[in-house]
C-alpha cells in the first residue's frame, strides 16, 4: 500500500473581483451607504478531489485561467481554500516563484540565509549547506555584492539554488523552468531530475502536452477551476488532445 | 495550539531574520550607522530643551532629561506601530508567494524598532548622569514600564496592521491620531498644570502617557503611581487580545487585498 502523500477534499477557492478596488475608507462608506459595493464573485477553483501517492508525478494540464497556478499556491499554502482542505505530509519545496522574500539591498549571502529562513530552513541547516548553495549557483565572486546589482538570471540562479538545497517530499514546479543560461538550465533540469529519482512527490504545471507526457504518470485537466479529467497520463493525455481540437 | 506553538518555533530564526534585516536596513548607506540611534534623539532633545526649555522659560536643571525619557518612548511607539501598520502592505511580494506566519511581519516590526529603542536608551542614561539625576532602587520599575510599553504597541500595531490591508486611509488618519496621542504625553511640557485643570483626564485616559508618567518617576527615584500602571497594563493586555484576536480572524483574507 503506497503512501498517500496529498490529498485535496473539495477543495474550492472563491475570488472577488470588485469591479473597482474598494480600499480607502470613504469609497467603502459610501458604496455601501448607495448599495453599490457589488462584488464579482469568481471561483477560480472549485470542488477539486484527488490524492496522490508516494512518488506520484502530476502533471497539471489546462489553458490559460484554468486555475492551474491557484491549484499550486493552495497545496503550497500561499491561499486558504474557501472551501475544502488540502492535507498534506512532508516538507514541500516550493518552487514558484524563485526568489519570493529577496531583499535588493541585502548581499547574496545575506539573502541565502533570509530566503531559507523564508523557506522554513534552520540556521544550522542553512550554515552546513552554504556552501554548497554558492557553488551550485556559480556565483562565488558576486556573492557579497548586493542583490539590486545582479542580473535577473543571476537572481533566479540563487533563488533555484536555494530552493532546491532541501531533499523534499513535495516538488512543486510552475512551467518550464528557464533558470538561467542553457548551461545552468541543463544543470538545473538534472537536479530536478535526481529529485525524481529520489521518488518525491511531484505538481507540475505545464502547457507542454509533450513534456507533461516525458515527466509524468498521472494528469489532470484543469477547466474553468473544475476537474475534466484526471487519471493515467495516458488516458488524459487522450482527452486533452481531443480538448484542443 | 500545539500545532501553533510547533510553527512558532520552526519560524523563530525567521523572525530573527527579519528583525535582523530591520536593524541593518535601517542605517545602512549613511556613514554613522546605528550611532544615528543615539544621536538622533540627542539632538532633537537639544532642540526641544532650547525652544520648550529656554525660549519659554523653563529652566528646571533636569529638564533635558524629562524631555528625553518621554520623546524615547514615544518615538518607540510611534515608529513601532507605524511599521506594523505598513507590514503587511510593504511584504505584498512575498505574502503573494510564499507561505509564512503572517503575524511574523507586523511582531518583527514592532521588535526591531524595540531592539533600536533599547539601543537609544543608553543616551538616556548617560544625559541622566551629566545632570546627576542618579538611579535609586525604584529604577527597577523601568523594567515592568518598558514590557508594557511592547505590549501595547504590538497590541495596537496588530490592530492596524489588520485595517491598514482593507483602508489604506489607516496611513494618514494613524499619523494625525500619533500626534494627538503626542500632544497628550507631556512629552515636552509639565502636566501639573493640565492635571490641575479640568483636563487632567486627557493625560490619564491616555495609556502612552500613564507608562511614560510612571517611567519617569522610576528614572527620577520616585515611587510609581499604581493607579496609572494598572490601567495601563489592563489598557495593553486588552489592545493585544483584541489585535490578536481581529489579526487572526481576518489573515486569510489579507492576500485578497493586497
């Protein structure tokens, strides 16, 4: 009996997208006094169910506004579902959005403590792995520069080198990553790849049916925040081809 | 709660983190650094002895020191809730990104302004000896005054932090309430007079004034006024159940604003 690692119950996740954005305190009196503060209600998930097991790969298909990257950041535990709940084991690495917690006035090597400690790391741990980091990321020389001088691939090469020091349960990867020169995107796609082997449990956005296929075992199509499909990656496969027709 | 407690402690050298990078950022690229957490206050107490001292005639030996004691705390207090206020706003980026135990950023505000008040009050300390005001015993009450003084502002920090992320306006209108709450310390004035007068209640109903009231008369070697410490503490421990308690209810809601 495989372990379950995720599991989503129900999960729905509401926005409101207010026409215009009521923040100061005299709109709102105002609007509310008239009637007007209407809100758009939008649910950008909703009712999604599935788990997935111990070295599971989902890959998570679907066009644009499907609700794909709401999906992740809910797992992750960036949005509270408005509904549902997400019960999760193990330490996630989250590898959204790279760099989230960077400060531009900070050094690389102040930042690497900063953002692991963002990531829920230890001083310890980051102490034992620092080096490790400033090598994986090739930026020895610039290490005690500040950030606001890097270059945007130099930015993402630490934030990727940070994020990926861990051994997790849970990889969770938005598109393609494109960190980097193609020299560092090799590198880094072996990392991933040792991950892999690793059996971790892995979401992974993608609008590559082709690549999904490569990486993944199992699937599922997003559709106006519901499930369409979800399965085999073969079976889904099938019925996102057909979706695209 | 357990649970709560366990998160607490995964994310305390997180909290370290950003305290730290509070403290750094502040004076870093000025060439005095964190002596300006020393100097500053010496200054400005220099001016306000000059106008509220000379110029209107107050020449009370010890009134620097006054002056100094009231506008350390008052400043901690204004900075520390004017950051948490802003906290949540200013870390938009990564609360979008990243999950992380929101009250992190209002306490890691309002404690890194402490750590720097702490800084300033040895000025106080050695302005206190030039012009021989010398610790007695009841010096020790600066202790309870100074934890109160961060209760209350991590109280009222929390509050505003909450409004600040649903009315922007919570900026200005806190900036102009700061200034009352200013001119009803006696920062810079004696309250004798004002207590005398049928006013005296704008000074007692004011918790700022009551801690720093209470601080002073530790550093000047007189006993405390119970009265006043008692309703301050009562004032702080309700400011920080009420924070905590519309911080709690409305987190989830703040990445939707922001």
């Amino acid at each position: 009996m495989a372990k379950e690692i995720i599991r989503a119950d129900h999960v729905g996740m509401k926005f409101n997208l207010s026409k215009e954005k009521v923040d100061s305190l005299k709109e709102y009196v105002i609007k509310s006094l008239k009637r007007q503060l209407e809100y758009n209600e939008f649910w950008a998930l909703k009712d999604i169910s599935f788990t997935l097991e111990k070295g599971d790969r989902l890959g998570i298909l679907g066009l644009n506004g499907a609700g794909k990257s709401t999906l992740l950041k809910v797992i992750a535990g960036v949005f509270k579902p408005t509904e549902g709940k997400v019960y999760k084991k193990g330490k996630i690495a989250p590898l959204l959005e790279l760099g989230a917690g960077f400060d531009m006035q900070y050094t690389g090597a102040e930042n690497i403590y900063l953002y692991g400690a963002v990531l829920g790391y230890s001083k310890k741990f980051i102490d034992e792995k620092f080096d490790e980091i400033v090598a994986f990321s090739e930026l020895n020389k610039f290490i005690d520069v500040p950030l606001k001088n890097y270059s945007s691939g130099m930015k993402s090469r630490l934030g990727f080198s940070i994020a990926t020091v861990v051994a997790p349960e849970i990889l969770i990867l938005d598109e393609v990553l494109s960190v980097g020169d193609a020299k560092f995107r090799k590198k880094s796609e072996g990392k991933i790849m040792s991950m892999f082997d690793k059996g971790v449990t892995v979401l992974f956005v993608s609008h590559s049916l082709e690549q999904v296929c490569r990486l993944c075992n199992k699937a599922v199509i997003l559709d106006h925040g519901k499930i369409k499909a979800f399965g085999a990656i073969e079976e889904v496969a099938d019925v996102y081809r057909k979706m695209l027709e | 709660m357990r649970e709560r407690m366990k998160n607490f402690f995964r994310y305390r050298f997180l909290l370290g983190e950003l305290v730290k990078k509070g403290i750094k950022l502040k004076y870093r690229r000025s060439y005095l650094g964190i002596l300006w957490s020393l100097l500053e206050p010496l200054l400005t107490t220099a001016v306000l002895t000059i106008v509220f001292g000379t110029l209107f005639g107050n020449d009370d030996a010890t009134f620097p020191v006054y002056i100094l004691s009231g506008r350390l705390l008052y400043t901690f207090f204004s900075q520390g809730t004017t950051g948490a206020l802003k906290s949540i706003r200013a870390n938009a980026s990564m609360i979008k990104k990243v999950y992380v135990p929101k009250y992190l950023y209002p306490l890691s505000s309002v404690l890194f302004n402490y750590i720097i008040f702490l800084i300033s009050l040895a000025v106080l300390i050695v302005l206190a000896m030039v012009f021989r005001v010398f610790p007695t015993l009841y010096i020790l009450w600066t202790i309870p005054c100074l934890a109160l003084l961060l209760l209350l502002s991590y109280g009222v920090g929390m509050i505003l932090a909450t409004i600040g992320v649903f009315f922007r306006d919570m900026e200005y209108l806190w900036n102009v309430l700061l200034m009352l709450v200013m001119y009803t310390c006696a920062i810079f004035y004696y309250p004798e007079k004002l207590l005398k007068s049928g006013y005296g209640w704008i000074l007692k109903w004011n918790p700022l004034y009551c801690i720093i009231a209470n601080f002073r008369h530790a550093v000047f070697g007189e006993p405390v006024h119970l009265k006043m410490f008692l309703y301050a503490a009562a004032f702080s421990i309700g400011s920080l159940v009420l924070g905590l308690i519309v911080f709690y209810r409305k987190q989830d809601e703040f990445i939707l604003q922001i």
